[in-house]
C-alpha cells in the first residue's frame, strides 16, 4: 500500500525530470507543443510546463496480483504484494495522466472525484535510499 500522509519523504526520484522534488508543492513536469498541445512526461524540444497538481478521477482499475518482473521492479514478493489502484487524473486544461493512487480500496474511490499530487516511497535500493515516485491522493472532505 502507497501511504497517504507520509510528510516529505526521503529519497531519490524514480527518474528525474518527472516532478519538482524536493518541493513543498511538488508538480508534475510537462510539456506544451508549439499548437498548445500538453504531454507527460515532458517531451524534449517542448516548451517545459508544471502540470496542475490536483485534478479529477477520470477512470480507475485495481492491481491485485504482483506485475510480471521485468518491468515491474519493487522490491516485494509474490507473497508480501500489497493491491493498489491505478487509473487517470484529469488535468484541467491540460491531459489526462496515468498514475497510482494512495488510495488502494476501490470502495473509497469514485469517478469525478477529487485527487491531488503527492510523492511518495516506491522501492527501497539495497544501500537504503528510498526511490520515490508520484501518486494522487483522494482530496479529503470532497463532496463529489
């Protein structure tokens, strides 16, 4: 389970350039074509843009089995895995993104809802050094 209220965790990103780190208000890092068009990752030869860092739950599944490694690299087991979800955030004005989400109950989860930003522990190297990487967390108190 990706933790929800973690504080700024420490660590390294999982790869740079995705999101501004350290950062009280951390954001994805985009892109914007020459016709406005955004991506993520950012893509070279693009205007660099931060992304919103709160947005709607567009769509969701959960994982409830370990991913096949490669590519999958945390650093559980078959046996220790935890199920999260994943899906799409909606940026407005901007794209839709794929991530996970702190929240791992499907329960808990709803279309339209609000999510925001957070970064948090991923995998552990083997020296210690967290690797962090970017989730969005329901919005607590959203009426939606």
């Amino acid at each position: 389970m990706v933790p929800t209220d973690i504080g700024a965790p420490e660590g390294r990103p999982v790869a740079e350039g995705l999101f501004t780190w350290p950062a009280d208000e951390p954001r994805l890092i985009g892109s914007r074509s020459a016709d406005g068009e955004y991506s993520f990752p950012a893509r070279e030869g693009e205007e660099q843009v931060l992304l919103n860092n709160r947005g709607t739950l567009w769509g969701f599944t959960t994982q409830q089995f370990r991913p096949p490694s490669p590519p999958y690299d945390g650093n559980d087991t078959a046996e220790t895995f935890e199920p999260y979800a994943l899906g799409y955030v909606e940026l407005p004005g901007q794209l839709l993104v794929q991530a996970r989400f702190t929240e791992p109950d499907p329960a808990k989860l709803h279309i339209g809802q609000e999510m925001e930003l957070r970064i948090v522990p991923y995998t552990v190297e083997p020296d210690g050094t967290a690797v962090l990487t970017f989730a969005f967390a329901p919005i607590e108190g959203d009426p939606s």
